[in-house]
C-alpha cells in the first residue's frame, strides 16, 4: 500500500510540474534583433510585450541605427508582428 501512496504521489507531482511548464509556454515572449534575416542575426533583448520591445528600441536606437542595423521584434520566433 505504501508504495501505491508514493507512485500516486510521484505521478500527481509530475502532473503538476507539466502543467506549469505548460503554463509558461503560453506566455510570448518578444524579441528585439539586430540583422534581422542576415547572416549573424543576433537577439538583443527579450522581454513580455510588444511595447516593451518598442520601448527598448526608442531607448537604444536612432532611426538611422534601426535601418542600419536591421533591427527588428519578433514574437516567438516570428516577423509577422
């Protein structure tokens, strides 16, 4: 019986770690590149939203820096946004 208790246990905690590791996967996560869709595209900064990525790029970059640089947001990976 005990080792029933513990099994029950065990799966019941690894149900739960599953879930939060889902959980967490459901959150976007944004990102600010330079050389965007170049050789060497490099993540500069990660962060929750898009305003924050918009919010990073106005505090670190000119316009002309932005075009030179090719620098871009994606959302999980993607350019669409």
């Amino acid at each position: 019986m005990q080792n029933q208790s513990f099994e029950l246990k065990e799966i019941s905690s690894s149900s739960t770690i599953v879930e939060n590791q889902c959980e967490m996967l459901n959150h976007d996560i944004w990102c600010v590149i330079e050389n965007a869709g170049y050789v060497g595209e490099v993540n500069v900064a990660s962060v929750s939203s898009h305003s924050e990525a918009v919010q990073y790029i106005n505090d670190n970059y000119t316009l002309c820096e932005i075009e030179r640089f090719h620098v871009e947001i994606t959302c999980n990976g993607s350019y669409e946004y």
